[in-house]
C-alpha cells in the first residue's frame, strides 16, 4: 500500500478528535482564546448542552480581515512571537482550535479590531468573508457540533451532564482570572475585577465563609516559584475533588503532581476518602515547566518535579499546622481571622481541687527518645491568675457534658471540646515529633522486582529513609531491606511493589508515609482520653492548654472537629432574646 497524504479536511476531523472531546472543550478553547486576546467581558451561551449552539462573545482586541482569515488555518497562532515552546505565556499556543472546532460544525465569526472601517464575518463552511456590522471584539458561534461526524454524536452524555461540564470549565476558567467578567447563559454570572474571597464563594458555595486559609509563600531555593491561593480547613471537606482548582502560571491544570502533593499535605487531618477545598496557584519560570504536552493542554511536565511536590506541601502543611495561639476562625469572608480576646472565666474559687492523674501510654517501643519516662498527667497545681494575666483561645472551663464534651467560655462565645478528638491530636503530634526507632535486620529482607521497579524504588531510597526503612539495590533486578520501621510487621513485597508503581506514574509515592499514619493514628486513637471517661476540672483545664499549644489542634487526625464555638448572640436568637 503506498504512502500518501491526507486531504485538509480529514486531518483537521482527526485533530478535532484530540481537541474537541466534547462541548466542553469547544468552551474552553474559546474562552481562552478570549483571555488571550486581552478580554475582560465575556459571554457566553450554550443550547442543549452545546450540540445546538455554542456562542462565544468577547471585547477583546479582535482581528483584521487578514488574521481573520489565517485565524482557520492550522498551526496558525499569535501566541508564539519568538517561537520558543519553552517560553509560553498565553493560554493556548498550539493554533488548532478553530481549524479542529470548524471541522466538525457549522462555524460563523464576527470580529472587529476597532481600526478598520468595519467589521469582518467568517462563514467557515464557505471559508467566505463578508464585512459586517460586529463593533468591537470577537463572537464566534459554533451551531451543530458534530454534524459532520455524526458517529462522535453517540458518545456525548445528555444535555443536562454536558452542560453541567460546560459549567466546570467556566468556573475553573474564572477562577483562573478574577479580573475578568463572565456570564453563562444569563444565569450563571462572576463579575469582573471580583474580591478573589468573593469569587471563590460564588464558585464552591457559600459553606466556604470563613473557612479558608490563605496561602503566600515563596520558595527559599527558587526565587522564581511562588504559591498563592486558598485552602480549606480541614474540616471543610467534600465527597469528590469537584472543588479543587490548581493553577500554573495562571493555567487550569489537572496535574498529578500537584494533586499528590495536596493529598499528601492533608494526609493527618482528613479521612483518605474525602477532598480538601482549594484554589491553588501555583507561579514558576515558564522554562521550569512543559504546558505542550497533550492537546487538552490540562496536563503538564515539571523540570523538578519532587522539588516542586516538597515546596507544596511544605507551604500547605505550615499553613495547616498554626496553633490556636495563632488563629481562631470565625464566621466570616474567606481567609478572615479573628482572635478571642478578654476571656470570661468561671469563678476559679468554686472549681474543685482534686487530683486524678490521666493515664498516659508507653511509647517508646516506637521510638528512640524514651517519651514514656514523662508521662502526661492531665492536672495543674499552678496559682490561679487573673482575666487581665492571661489570653486562652479556648477559655475557662464550666463543666462536662455526657462524659464526652468539655465545656468552656471565652470572651462572648461558649466552646464546645471533643475530649477524644483532642487528646487523639495532642497524642498524634507528640508520636510524630519524635525520631522512629528502627530495627536493623541480621539477615536482609530480600524482594525481587522488576530493573525499572528497582530503579523507582531507589529513586526516593532518603525520603524512605526518613521514613525507618534503609534499602538498597540486591543486585540488578532486587532490593533489599536492612533496616525497617520498629515493630512494623508489613508485607514489605506488596509495599515496594505499590510504591515503585506509584514513583513510575506520578515520580513519587506516599505509600510508606501513609502507613506511619496509619500507624501512629491508631495508636493516637486507641490511647487517648475516651468518650465516656469522666474529668475532673484540672484534666479539662490541661487538656484545653496541651490543645491551644497543638498544630493542627482544629481536628483530630481523622478530620472531624477537635472544637465548635458559638457566639452567645446566636444563643441568644434561640431563646429570642436579639
């Protein structure tokens, strides 16, 4: 069979098949080009979940007759002045969008760059350009899509899914650029040059009031790398990733890297099944990251990409771990902090003098200081001081409620204590700010892997390291373990099998640090203060002061809430008294 070329039409259907999945897409590959052509309105409009219609309408620079007409042309593009693909600065590049989106529907566009004398239209099933009477920016509207390869019809989803997919990708496209206006199908609206806490409410819903804590950190190595954004608290949680939007320099991306990192940022404070919030933003020098990876352009390519993994979830987890003596949210807009001042106190003279010290585990066995010669005692024989002496973010406590909850006053709010989920905290961070004592093994644990596997596995030997387990290479095609993490009783094969498959699909794993979780939260669970165990006035003092001086004391490292306050004006709503 002999070699020959492809007609212009079949090998744009054949791009459109890599750019144009769904209506979607059709969406964001003009909205973007509306970003790029310096718009800061832009409308737009979707019938039955794009088959219909799609009509995009921007005030962006618009075009002349001549770009107008290259505008179709593939591999066409403003966006690439010097033609360097290591120094891309625009949301797309690559020049395929409206060849690949014209190919498959009946395309028409209407622009005009305000210097010539009119306006300019494309019907792009004639490839005909008339003058036209469009004033300013650009409309393009796309009718029919897939009418010309009816076969890619059978797989679009019912209207209501693709518009619910249409709507994603505006709102990741708006959180991407505050600054700029967008309205879908006169419904759904962002305003322009939007408070950034505003948008992100109007985007994830209004339950994130308050309830996110803003990130602005440089990296100390690399000056050119910075992460901005918002992030849930820990008990701010969904059931999907639907609300995480992570950004690199200023583009949309679905990125393992950055997904990794955030999940590994809240591994101690939230259950594994469920997603934190977040609208990350990540900015690093164009050179230091490949966006022309796949057609999408959703997917990117890191230089480093474990020094950008470690850079995150270092930023992310100082942000997590602020003790009460910090912050303490409130209702409020997001990322607002607000600190109780001037507590209330009991009368401290009625509180009971007695002594019941608390039991506190023997720890040791898993680690090298000997923590278990301190044993924690939940009770204080310290003079009491006056309201003017000391600040308490949790207040003085009033009573026990069911053997469960602690209760307390500060300021005008009352606080409620989950005795377990506190003390579970407090026994968490004290396990993990100790050395793990390790077991060096007479005889070494031999596993034999794959030479790739091997070379994954060798490839994060320090991180593992830090982690208790010393491994090394056992010859070309296996690894062997000479040191392990005390009394850990593993399947060590399945183990470095799962984190060699993990380093070769996202250049990293977390599957031995999640396993230290695992371990030290069972533990932190099963030894610590009881639901049902009855305190004394001193144990829920101690306990209140041990959580105030915790990181991360917001939650128990299960993500449920170590603490609720409640202002005494919403008390007194209940009781009618406002």
């Amino acid at each position: 069979m002999s070699v020959r070329v492809l007609p212009d039409s079949l090998i744009n259907q054949i791009a459109a098949g890599e750019v144009v999945e769904r209506p979607a897409s059709v969406v964001k590959e003009l909205v973007e080009n509306a970003l790029d052509a310096g718009a800061d309105q832009i409308f737009i409009d979707v019938i039955d979940g794009g088959r219909t219609l799609i009509s995009v309408i921007d005030n962006g620079a618009g075009m002349s007759r001549e770009d107008l007409q290259k505008s179709v042309m593939r591999h066409a593009t403003s966006k690439l002045p010097d033609d360097d693909l290591l120094n891309i600065n625009f949301m797309g590049f690559r020049g395929e969008a409206l060849p690949s989106i014209a190919s498959v529907s009946d395309m028409t566009i209407d622009t005009c760059n305000g210097a010539d004398e009119n306006g300019w239209c494309l019907d792009c099933n004639i490839n005909e350009i008339k003058p036209s009477d469009w004033e300013i920016g650009t409309r393009i509207r796309v009718k029919n899509l897939f009418s010309k390869t009816p076969a890619r019809l059978k797989f679009l989803r019912a209207d209501k899914a693709e518009m619910m997919s249409v709507l994603d990708v505006v709102k990741r496209l708006a959180m991407a650029r505050a600054d700029v206006g967008f309205t879908l199908n006169n419904k759904w609206r962002f305003p322009k040059n939007q408070d950034m806490s505003q948008r992100i409410a109007d985007v994830m819903g209004n339950d994130v009031q308050g309830r996110m804590l803003q990130i602005n950190v440089g990296s100390a190595s690399d000056s050119s790398m910075r992460l901005t954004g918002f992030i849930s608290e820990p008990t701010l949680r969904r059931a999907s990733s639907v609300d995480q939007y992570l950004f690199v320099n200023g583009r949309p991306v679905k990125d393992k890297v950055l997904v990794g990192a955030l999940r590994a940022a809240y591994m101690d404070v939230m259950h594994a099944r469920e997603f934190p919030l977040c609208a990350l933003y990540l900015t690093i020098n164009p050179r230091y990251v490949d966006v022309n990876v796949s057609p999408a352009k959703t997917e990117v390519h890191f230089l480093e990409p474990s020094h950008v993994r470690a850079f995150i979830i270092k930023a992310l987890r100082d942000a997590l771990a602020k003790t009460l003596n910090h912050n303490i949210h409130f209702s409020g807009s997001v990322g607002t902090e607000k600190t109780i001042s001037k507590p209330v106190y009991f009368n401290a003279e009625n509180r009971p003098k007695v002594s019941s010290p608390h039991y506190a585990p023997d720890i040791a066995f898993m680690f090298k200081a000997p923590v278990s010669e301190n044993k924690q005692s939940y009770e204080v024989n310290t003079p009491e001081q006056t309201p003017e002496e000391i600040n308490l973010p949790l207040g003085r406590v009033i009573g026990q409620v069911a053997n469960k909850y602690i209760l307390a006053q500060s300021g005008d709010n009352l606080v409620i204590v989950d005795q377990h989920a506190a003390h579970e905290r407090i026994t968490y961070e004290h396990l993990r700010n100790h050395t793990i004592k390790v077991q060096p093994l007479l005889t070494p644990i031999v596993i034999n892997m794959r030479a790739e596997d091997v070379e994954a596995v060798l490839s994060i030997s320090d991180e593992m390291k830090n982690s208790g387990l010393h491994i090394d290479a056992f010859g070309d095609d296996a690894v062997a373990i000479f040191e392990k993490p005390a009394d850990w009783d593993l399947n060590w094969a399945e183990l470095l099998h799962a984190v060699a498959d993990e380093v070769r699909e996202y250049g990293h794993s977390s599957q031995l640090a999640e396993k230290l979780h695992l371990k030290l939260a069972n533990y932190a669970c099963h030894h610590s203060v009881r639901a049902g165990q009855k305190l004394d006035f001193n144990q829920m003092d101690t306990l209140l002061r041990d959580i105030e001086k915790t990181t991360r004391g917001g939650e128990c490292n299960h993500g449920r809430p170590v603490y609720k306050i409640i202002p005494i004006t919403e008390i007194d709503g209940w009781f009618e008294r406002i």
